[in-house]
C-alpha cells in the first residue's frame, strides 16, 4: 500500500485565493515495482456549506 510522507495534512489559506493557486501538497510512495509503484491522488467528496468539495479545490492526480 501507498506510504505518505506526513501521517497528517492541514493548511490554512487566506480567503479569496487565486483560482490554480497551490494550497497544499502531499507525497506519497509505494515500494511495489513498475505501474504498481505507481501512486494517483484523489479528494473523497464531500461538502462544505451544502457545496461540494470539487467546486472548492481540486487535486492534480499525478502529482499530488
């Protein structure tokens, strides 16, 4: 299974950030070889003020 560098992930950004802009990023390593050393990221859904989460922030998957 995929290892992440931190146990934990928090940020704090300021209000009314650029759209693209970089809030935060995680890194994570799996000891297989080949396409399944190969880590995607995702965000799990879910909402904030009745909004759904994607419609705040996005995730590249590659890279984290």
């Amino acid at each position: 299974a995929p290892v992440f560098a931190e146990e934990r992930y928090s940020a704090r950004l300021a209000e009314n950030n650029a759209a693209g802009a970089l809030v935060l990023r995680v890194r994570a390593t799996d000891a297989d070889r080949g396409q399944n050393a190969r880590v995607r990221y995702r965000l799990s859904e879910g909402r904030v003020r009745g909004a759904p989460l994607s419609s705040y922030v996005s995730v590249q998957a590659e890279t984290g």
